[in-house]
C-alpha cells in the first residue's frame, strides 16, 4: 500500500512554518503499521496543487492533504481538490449552520469569509472538526482515497486520531511495517556503516541510519519479515553495536535515570560541562543536588575531591587542553575519567561531555563498566578507587 503525504502552504515552501504535522503523522502511521512512502511540499498556486493532486492520485493507494482549508483568499487546497477530482464545490449545509451556532455562542455574527469553508467538493465526506472552524473532508482522486486536513496542528492531530487512522482500519488491511531503534554513543556513521553495509541481512529488513549529535541512531525497518526474520536482524546488529549502545526503542537519558535512582538522593559538581547535566536531570530527578563553580582538571583530583560525600556523587571538572574530566563515586567505589572531544565549538564539545557524563552514571546504574568503549572521545587519563 503506498501512502503519501502532501503539506500546502507558501509559509511552509518558505520555510516559515515549520511542517511538524508531516513528522507526527508518519510517526502516527508507523504506530498502526503503515509507512508512509513519500512526503511533499507545494505551495498556494492552485495550478501546482490540482497538478500534484492528479499526479499523486494516479500513484498513491492513500493521500493524506495537510493545510489550505482556511477562509481566506491563500487557502485554495479544498478548491484544488473539486478540479483534480472534476467535480464541483457544493455548500454543506450542516457544517454551515455549525459554523454559526458557533459564533452565535460567542455573540457575534459569523463573518460571510466564513461561508468558504462550507464548500466542499460534490460527493466528498465531511470530517468533522470538534476545535476549529475548518472541517475536513476526504473523496476519491484517481485511485487514491485522499483526506484534507487543515493545518493547525491541535485540530489536525484530533482529526487524525479520533477520525481518520480509524476510517483507514475500516478500509485498508492492518499494516505490516515493524520498526526497532538502537542508540549509539562514542562511534561514527562512517565506523558503523563500514561494519554493517557489508553484512548480509534477513530478506525484507533494511538497515538505517540518522546522525544526531552526540548519537547515532540505527533502525531495523521491517515490510512484511516474520519474527524470526528480525531477531536474527536483530542479534546481528547487536554483535556490533553493543558497547557502544545507550538505548533502545526511545532515547529519555534523564527519565531512565530517575528511575533507576528510585528516590536514591544524586549529587552533581558541574563545571566544564557549563551546567548542561544539571539542566538535562533537574526536572526529572528531584533528589539531585547540584553544585555548579570551579573544580579540579585532572581524574584523579576530581575523584579525590569528591571521596568526602557519602551519596552517589558526580562531578565534572574544569576543561583544560587535555579534555574534560567526569568522576564518580558511590561513597566506596569510585571511577574517573579525561575525555578529550576534537571539535572546535565549544558549546557542541561541552554538550558531548555532558552526555558522556549522563552515560556514566548510567553505565553505574545498569553495572555495566563505568568507562564506556568511545572510539570518538579520547580519554587521557583514567583512575579508579576501590
């Protein structure tokens, strides 16, 4: 099934606004098993709008419309979609006097700009809007059953949940795409993608990539494989990425965190880092007492400084030419390292140590090593008590 998505708008072509709808909703799909296999931009001219919706109808099993259903002389979207379908606009009574009840419960007269959104193409089906003043609609354009949405996104995502993911049930086989998430610190695409690009996968599993700094995230995307299929996909692409994984399915460093603690009381002595951990963990750990100020350059004397606490403690140090150091201690058993991060940015350099920070303690809450195996930080120096 080929499912594709359309975002309208000048101000979204522009770049003014931001099409956020697009990625909640292919996320959305992917929930219920869907993937979508394309997504476009066009802008306000209704000769690019009805062109595209003819073009894609020709394709497309499914065409989801997001944006131009407004009153004003801009929003041509449900215009366009009457001359790709080559029927007229008809006025819809019933979402007419709607649209005055609700202006008469505020006091005051719809305006006639208003009566445009009323219009829609003849034999479409009405979806309804609980919050705005557009309804959507969907009707059929070439061999693709289309839904136009509008596109504010708090009346688009209502639509779509409450409305349209359940007409799709009613009209489209339950979806097959399966997709798995792996979170990996400390290497590169380029390290991963020599290890990986020339292994052999399950038919029907493909293998992708996204480089979001300081992560790397791996996804196992799935079509139509059984499950056997993608727990051999899966120990495969374990065998390579497992020291340097962090999460699995979602990455919420903070959350996990707080929940490992379990109310266990966290102190954090933050200064090369430029309080980035104590920014990232407060809202989510609220037994974290945190010291932000100048601290000790090296491992050792970082770990040293904080051997007086008798809680789990962590501290990042001052940064000199030789990196950064991270300490922790549990109040007998401690470890400390110097990362050293080749980038010039100060800001990016100080935000991967304070990742690197977060992956300790988590690598001391799961009992895994506390020094992770990083081949993009070097580590300088290393020292350990008890």
């Amino acid at each position: 099934m080929i499912i594709e998505i359309i975002s309208t708008g000048d101000e979204v072509l522009t770049g003014f606004t931001v099409d956020t709808n697009s990625a909640w909703l292919c996320q959305r799909l992917l929930d219920h098993g869907w993937q979508v296999r394309r997504r476009q931009t066009v802008g306000d001219r209704m000769d690019d709008l009805v062109d595209i919706l003819r073009e894609r109808g020709r394709v497309a099993d499914i065409l989801i419309v997001n944006g131009g259903l407004g009153p004003t002389s801009d929003d041509k979207t449900t215009e366009a979609a009457a001359l790709a379908a080559e029927v007229e606009l008809e006025l819809r009574d019933e979402w007419l006097q709607l649209l005055i009840e609700r202006y008469s419960s505020r006091g005051r007269d719809m305006p006639e700009s208003n009566r445009k959104q009323a219009m829609l193409p003849a034999g479409a089906t009405l979806i309804h809007n609980p919050i705005g003043t557009a309804c959507g609609f969907h009707l059929r354009i070439g061999k693709a059953r289309c839904y136009f949405t509008p596109g504010v996104p708090s009346e688009f995502k209502q639509m779509v949940d409450e409305q349209i993911l359940p007409d799709l049930g009613t009209h489209f086989a339950a979806g097959t795409t399966e997709v798995r998430r792996y979170f990996t610190f400390g290497v590169s695409e380029s390290s991963l993608s020599d290890r990986l690009d020339t292994q052999t996968w399950p038919e029907h599993i493909d293998l992708g990539y996204r480089s979001s700094m300081p992560i790397i995230e791996l996804k196992l995307i799935s079509q139509q494989s059984q499950q056997t299929d993608f727990a051999t996909a899966e120990a495969q692409l374990l065998a390579v990425i497992s020291p340097f994984m962090v999460a699995r399915d979602e990455l919420n460093l903070p959350d996990e965190l707080a929940d490992k603690l379990a109310g266990r009381s966290l102190h954090i002595y933050e200064s090369g880092s430029a309080g980035l951990v104590l920014q990232a963990l407060a809202a989510a750990i609220p037994q974290l007492i945190g010291h932000l100020g100048w601290l000790p350059a090296s491992a050792e004397s970082l770990l040293t400084y904080i051997t007086n606490n008798q809680e789990l403690t962590m501290a990042i140090g001052s940064e000199t030419v030789h990196g950064i150091s991270i300490a922790l201690w549990d109040g007998k058993t401690g470890a400390a390292q110097t990362l050293k991060v080749g980038i010039q940015n100060p800001s990016l350099r100080k935000g991967i140590i304070a990742f690197a920070a977060q992956d300790m303690l988590r690598r001391y809450l799961n009992h895994e090593p506390l020094l992770g195996r990083y081949e993009t930080l070097m580590r300088t120096e290393e020292h350990h008590i008890g």
